[in-house]
C-alpha cells in the first residue's frame, strides 16, 4: 500500500483550498455530536471528578460545574468563528499560525501534541482497570479484577487497547461513527438509570443521605472562595476538554465552515445537562458527608461510581463499570482523531517533515500521524508504569496547563484575527471579540495561576526534585521539548518558519 502526500501548491496560497486527502463529507451533525461526547468520556470523568469536587464546595457541586462550563462555552464560540473564516483541519495550528505567526502557532500544535497523545495513555490504563473490574463482576471472579495490578498484564492490555483504538481511527470515519454510537449510548443510557435509581431512593427515603434539590446548589455566588471557583476552571480543563475534536474534522464533515461549529457547541451543552443531572442525583442521593458513602468520604472519591452503583443500582451494578469501560474506551479511540489531524496538517504546511502528510488511499485518513501518535502513547505508558505512576499519574495534571494554553492562545488567535470587523455589528462584537476574549484570558489566568501552584512539593503526586514539584518540572520539560523539536525543525526545514505556507492575511 501507498500513501500519498500533500503540500501547498504555491507560497500564500489560502488555507480553505488545502484538501489534505481526507474524507470528504463523513461526517454529520449528529456523527460530530457523538464523538465529541466519546472524547470528553462522561462516564469515566465523572466517576472520577463528583467525589473530590464535592470535597472542596460542597453542596456547590452543580454550581462548580456550571462555572467551568462557561470558559469552555466562551472559547468554543470562538472556534465557530475561526472555522468558518478558515476550515482547516490543523485547527489551533493553523489558526494561531496565521494570527500570531509560525513560531507561536507550532507552540500551540505542540501543546495539544502533548495532552491528546499522553492522555491516551491514562484512557488506555483506565480502560484495563474496568476491563478486568467487569470481567471479575460478571463471573464472580474476585482476583481476576487483581489483574490490573499486575505489571506485564496490564501493560500488555494496555498496548491492545491502544493498537485497537489505532486500527478503527485508520480506517476511517464510518468506522469511527459505528463503534462511537454504540459505547457512546451505552454510556449515557447506564447514566441515566444511574440518576433515576438515586432519585427514586431519594423519593422513598431509602438513599443513603438523602436530601431534596435546592436551588442553592445551583447559585455559583453561593460558593464562598475564589479557590473555590479557580477549581471550577481547572475542572472545566478536565470534565469539558474534548469537544474540539469534532473542529478537528472540519474538513470531513459535511458543511465543512458550519457544522463542526455547531457540533462542538452542542456537544458542550450536551455534555453539561449530563453532569447536572447525575451530579444533582448523586448529591442527593449521598450528600457531603465523610460517611461510607458520602461524596466526603476520601475512600471512595478515587471512583464514586465503583462504590455507589451497588447500593443505587442493585443487581445491575455491572452495567456502570461497563458504562466507564466502554466510556474510556471509546474516548481512546476519538481522541486519537485530534493528534493524526494535527501532525497531518502540520506535515502539509512543511511545519514537520512531509511523512506525516501522507494519506491513505484506501481509508483517506492519516495513516502515518496516526501511527506516531499510538506508538508514542504506548512507549511512554509502558515506560512510565514500570518506572512509576507518580510520574505517569502527574503528567496527567501537567497536561491541564497544556490543554489551558492552547486553547487561550487559540481563542485569543480569533480575537486578533477578527479585529478589525469585530465592531461591525453586535453579533460580531460579542462572537469574535468578547467571548473569545474572556474565554481565552480565564484559561491563561488559569495557566499560570497552575504553574506557580504546582511548584509546591505537595502539589499532584506530592512527588519534588530538590525542592519543586514534579509537575511544575514535567510542563516544563514538556515546552522545553516543543522548543528543541521547533528549531530542529526549523534547521531542517525552514520554509514555514518563514511564512511560506501559512500566511497572516487578514478577512478585507
């Protein structure tokens, strides 16, 4: 099998006009919808988000969940704009590359480099944990969940979930679609039993704290710290971070300038009536107490749903941890789209050598970034869990900064792209200059506010290298890195460094 490989046909050319060889059309409204969801996972973040949110604001829950909704509303609504002026499967690359140059742009492509081919590596270990869980409650098997502890064995299944993953994201979006309907649905139908069950205990005053919804659960002014709501921004980072795969796929979607817009918008409002119902159950099912099943308890905060869906759920427990199985599986394999389209993108613009260009013929999908970006994945999870899972376990929190930072610059990139034109009606003003703006500023706050608090030793892991945090050092030698593999390649290959392919023209 071939591959074939893209460029620019000539210097300044327009972005709109560079088909990569992907698959025209693929993908729909509802299609975009559905993965975008996969991506974000809800059951497997909110299994493990309820229990430590909860810890810090309380009864506040669903009000700390709405406020990290809105950072994320704000830059997707930035996003929107950007794709329409450009569709452009490089996203934040691109984008930012033709706002604020090619040395800003690659940093921002290196970020979200970083945080969706080393989250696969945590989605991959989750997934094994719920492999094995479900496997043990379906045959009544108590060791066979001990498996998971089990070094060679779970790094072994870790890498078959990977390669599996890899080998639907090869063939294409139509497979992508069929396998995300299914675990997607599952997991949101086995959320929604999970709420009804706690409501009707609530009801018949069997819960295990049960209480009636109050309004002033839902009032974010209730909560009564600024740490309180700077969390409710770090949660967003975690709980909400995923919708901009399906922008990701501009270029396969049907009605390339509008409909992977409205796809990441409806993803997020989705996404955020989920968590306010299961959120909302959940509170009023175990309250905030310190109890065995209390969301206070710390031994259960780790995976609320392992020790809830028992006592909620009866003999139908295991449908949860197959819900999360499924959930982590499924994100796996979605939020191997954004990464594969990246590395293509840049490979086309000459921002990485040519190979990562190459598409293939048959499944018209970036078969070599994909590759890359599964191996990469897999060797550091093999490496990291053998080494320790500090380490592994803290470059998850360091990819919080990232995912922070590549979506400030990027909403920032559609503030500056649009400034001229942004005053030139109230739609404009508050789509391409406003929103973006505050959605941008917050999660820059946000990272920096992020990368002082993690140079404390205690911070993460509780992990420290002479004194600072191992995850302070960890997003460090992450943008050190970016910076080595920009000049390397710029010595290489210093057209795009150069503008030649992406320029920073502006709408007339």
């Amino acid at each position: 099998m071939t591959d074939t490989t893209g460029r620019p046909a000539e210097a300044g050319a327009d972005a709109q006009t560079h088909w990569k060889g992907l698959s025209k059309g693929a993908v729909g409204l509802m299609g975009g919808l559905v993965i975008g969801v996969s991506t974000i996972a809800p059951a497997y973040t909110l299994s493990g988000s309820l229990g430590p949110t909860a810890s810090a604001v309380g009864e506040h829950l669903p009000a700390i969940l709405l406020v990290g909704f809105v950072p994320m509303l704000l830059v997707a609504i930035g996003y929107r704009q950007l794709n329409k002026a450009m569709p452009d499967s490089g996203t934040t690359f691109t984008w930012v590359s033709r706002a604020f140059g090619p040395w800003v742009g690659w940093m921002g492509s290196w970020c979200l480099l970083a945080a969706t081919i080393l989250v696969l590596s945590n989605l991959a270990g989750i997934a094994v944990d719920f492999f094995y869980l479900a496997i043990s409650q379906l045959s009544g098997q108590e060791w066979i969940a001990g498996l998971t502890r089990n070094v060679p064995v779970n790094i072994v299944t870790c890498l078959a979930f990977m390669a599996a993953a890899a080998w639907i994201s090869y063939r294409g979006m139509e497979a992508t679609k069929t396998f995300q309907y299914v675990l997607v649905s599952l997991q949101v139908v086995v959320l929604l039993w999970f709420s009804v069950a706690a409501f009707s205990q609530v009801a018949a005053g069997t819960a295990f704290d049960g209480g009636a919804v109050s309004l002033e659960w839902f009032n974010p002014f209730g909560v009564d710290s600024f740490s309180a709501f700077a969390a409710g921004v770090s949660l967003s980072v975690f709980v909400y971070w995923g919708w901009d795969v399906v922008v990701t796929m501009n270029e396969e979607s049907r009605g390339t300038t509008t409909t992977p817009g409205r796809a990441a918008i409806a993803t997020i409002f989705v996404v955020v009536t989920l968590y306010m119902l299961v959120s909302v159950a959940t509170l009023s099912y175990s309250g905030v107490s310190t109890g065995e099943l209390g969301l206070g308890n710390p031994d259960i905060q780790g995976n609320v749903f392992a020790a809830l869906a028992g006592p909620v759920m009866g003999p139908f427990a295991v449908l949860m941890s197959l819900a999360v199985l499924s959930s982590s599986a499924s994100s796996l394999q979605s939020t191997m789209i954004s990464p594969a389209r990246t590395m293509l993108a840049m490979g086309h613009y000459g921002a990485l050598p040519s190979k990562y260009a190459r598409v293939s013929p048959v499944h018209h999908t970036p078969g070599y970034a994909t590759v890359v970006a599964v191996v990469i994945a897999s060797v550091f999870y093999a490496v990291m869990r053998v080494v320790s899972e500090n380490v592994l376990w803290d470059t998850i929190t360091t990819l919080g900064m990232m995912v922070c930072f590549y979506y400030g610059v990027t909403a920032l990139a559609c503030v500056w792209y649009f400034r001229r034109e942004a005053t030139a009606s109230l739609g404009n003003l508050v789509t391409k200059l406003v929103a973006p703006l505050l959605g941008g500023l917050l999660l820059l706050v946000f990272f920096f506010q992020t990368a002082w608090d993690s140079m404390d030793p205690a911070y993460g892991s509780g992990s420290h290298i002479g004194g600072v945090g191992l995850v302070f050092i960890l997003a460090v030698a992450i943008f050190v890195l970016g910076i080595v593999a920009m000049v390397v390649q710029y010595l290489r290959d210093p057209a795009f460094f150069r503008r030649r392919f992406v320029t920073t023209e502006y709408p007339a």
